[in-house]
C-alpha cells in the first residue's frame, strides 16, 4: 500500500472519528430535549418540549447548526462506508490477530448495524423533520403563554402509539447501543488517545455511554405506548 493511500486512510479515520464524537454529544442534547415530552404526557399540548423545540426552530444559529449536523452524518457515514470496503478490499479473509478495538464482538459488525441505524434516520427524518418543516401536511398548532407554535410533542406522542414503530424504534435504538459502545472507544484509538494508561477507562465510559444513551432514548415510546 502506497504512503499516499495510507495517508489517506488515516485522514478519513480522523475525521469519522471527530464526526462520531461530535454526533455523541449532540445525542445526549437530543435526547434530554425528548425526555421533556414526557414531563407533559397527557396534557395534549406538551408545553415543556414546544417551547424548547420552537426556539430551536426559529433560532439563526441552531438553523444554521443543523445543517452542520447533517453533513457530520453524511461524511460519518461515507467514509465508515469507504474505509470497510477498503478493509474488505485488502483483507479478505480478516485479520488472525484483532487488536483490543475489535475485541468486543459486536465490531465485527459496525457496517452493518450502520446500515440499520441509517435506514432507520431516513424513517426518523421524515416522521419527523419533514412534518416539523411543513414538508408532509398536517401538523397542528398550539398557543402557549400567548405565542402560536407547531405541536411537535403531539407528533412524538402520536408516533409511539404505533405498537409496529415502537419495535422498530427499540430495535434500532438497541443496535445504536451496541455501535455506541465499540464506536466510542474506538474513536480514541484512531485519534491516538487510547493508551495502556487511560484504555480502561475509556472503555469502561464508552459502555456507559452506549447503555445511557440507547435506555434513555427507549424508554420514551415505552413510556408513551404504555401510557396511551
């Protein structure tokens, strides 16, 4: 393999890696906004997760931000995609030794929990995002403390009424777990931040990670579906 080509493959190694990290910390901001939903659950107008999710709709910056978001998914995704067709390229049979990155069996895996994970933000995007954008009709409209503004909460909550999305969401969200957890510390590795020293604990928080971001984001439509 030419320096050229390996120099390459590290370049796009760094950038999946700081585009994973970045995408785990808009997760926890995601998911605390979508607990709120359930501070309201019942009330019909979920004021407590409007007003958060009206701000972030009418503010510049955060308009501006998720843009930057989606093409941290985008070039997330494409370079994992690039990088194991490389691996598969060049090692056809696997390797014989795994290093203690690919010790957790479920990184035998990545590409293709990516893959789920994918498919299910394509649903996610369009149940969603779509609808908040007045892209797909039908949203309806709540005034709270005087100021009109979109009943997103009413979306979520009606979305998790569907027993069949539920499995599906708690599925994905399972597989998020288990791509969070050998992504994370993996990550550290291709940066060069994980040492004999600091590994341990690396590994260790990347299981937190993975536990409390997955849990916490399918306790939601358990809660909703189960509370209907």
């Amino acid at each position: 393999m030419s320096n050229k080509r390996v120099y390459s493959s590290l370049t796009k190694k760094y950038v999946m890696s700081l585009m994973g990290l970045f995408l785990i910390t808009f997760l926890f901001v995601h998911l605390g906004l979508n607990l709120s939903v359930l501070k309201d659950l019942g009330s019909g107008d979920y004021p407590t997760f409007n007003e958060a999710a009206h701000f972030m709709a009418t503010n510049p910056f955060i308009q501006v931000f998720q843009w930057v978001l989606f093409a941290a998914f985008l070039i997330h995704i494409i370079f994992g995609l690039i990088l194991q067709f490389q691996n598969w390229a060049s090692r056809p049979k696997g390797y014989k030794v795994k290093g203690s990155a690919e010790e957790n069996i479920f990184s035998q895996y990545m590409i293709h929990t990516g893959i789920v994970i994918f498919i299910f933000l394509v649903i996610h995007f369009v149940n969603f995002f779509m609808v908040s954008k007045g892209i797909i009709p039908g949203i309806q409209h709540v005034k709270i403390n005087g100021e009109e503004m979109e009943n997103l909460g009413k979306v979520i909550v009606d979305v998790f009424h569907n027993g069949y999305y539920v499995t599906f969401y708690v599925l994905a969200l399972l597989l998020l777990g288990f791509h969070l957890d050998h992504g994370f510390q993996s990550a550290f590795q291709s940066l060069g931040l994980q040492n004999k020293k600091y590994g341990p604990f690396i590994k260790g928080l990347g299981h937190v990670v993975a536990i409390v971001l997955a849990l916490g984001f399918i306790i939601i439509p358990l809660v909703i579906y189960f509370t209907k």
